[in-house]
C-alpha cells in the first residue's frame, strides 16, 4: 500500500496526522487548469471525530498556482489556502443521512474507504480552491487581449456571399 493511501476510518479513530508537500506536476488533472506546472502545494491531514462521533478528517491545502486571467489571458500567481472538514460515511445512503442531520454548509460529506488516495484528495482541495473565472484585480498588460481585439474579423455571412 501506498504510504499516500490511508483506511480513512482508522485514520480518523486513532487520530493520526500526515503532512507533506507534492510537486505540481504530480496532479494531473489539476495541470490540465494552470498556465504553468511550477509550484508545491503542502497538505497536512488530520483524523478525528465530530461531536456526533462521526469520523471526520480535516485537510489544510497551501501553495501557489499560476492560473490565466480571463481578461488579459497573462498568467499570474493565485494563493491556495484552504480548510475543509470531511465527515466520512459508510456508504451513499449514510452520506445522506449525516448531510441532512449536519445541515452545514462549512462540512462536507464523503464516503470513506479503507484505500483512500491522499494526494487525490489534496488535488480535489486545490481545484475546488480555484476561482471559477480568475482575474486580476488589474490587469498589468493588456497588449494580448487588444491583439486579438484588433484582429480582422470576417462576417459571418461572408461565406454566404459566395453562394449565390
């Protein structure tokens, strides 16, 4: 077993703590999103239980991004820096159960397992951490977007014209 794979449930019983740092480029599905693969994001994993006595696990995920900004398209620095608190549950019913008797939007529910994938988790943090339209707070340089501004644009009843 991978020292990354945990059995959540004996995780957060016995109260155990993991931290670390991952390369960037290690996260798939998260480099699919950032203008660039540099950086480390560092995690630290903590088991434990709520005041219902369900197990829960609490994930603290920081680092840096390079992510495009939708206005300039220039790629800048983006802050992660998030906590969340994941309840596990046994199975899909459970999760539902717990969701509804929690009733808080600050904790999510998850179903847990004996074989679950730290670095997948720290991946899902930071992804759920990204603005869903990043921008700067002002863009330093403009000359991409009046680039593509500028370009000629050909009517789109052009090709039509020909038809005739």
């Amino acid at each position: 077993m991978s020292a990354f794979v945990i059995d959540a449930f004996e995780f957060s019983r016995l109260k155990e703590r993991r931290e670390g740092a991952i390369p960037v480029t290690d996260l798939v599905r998260l480099v699919e999103e950032l203008a660039d693969s540099s950086g480390t994001l560092k995690w630290v994993l903590a088991g434990d239980s709520n005041h219902a006595a369900h197990p829960q696990l609490s994930l603290t995920v920081t680092g840096s991004l390079q992510i495009t900004c939708q206005r300039c398209l220039a790629p800048f620095a983006f802050d992660v820096d998030s906590e969340s608190v994941l309840i596990l549950a046994k199975d899909e019913a459970n999760a539902d159960e717990i969701d509804a008797l929690l009733d808080d939007d600050q904790v999510d529910v998850i179903i847990g397992s004996k074989a679950l994938d730290i670095i997948q988790l720290v991946e899902d943090e930071a992804l759920l951490a990204m603005p869903l339209s990043p921008k700067h707070s002002v863009c330093p340089d403009t000359s991409v977007l009046e680039a593509l501004k500028s370009g000629k644009k050909d009517s789109p009843f052009a090709m039509l014209k020909n038809l005739k």
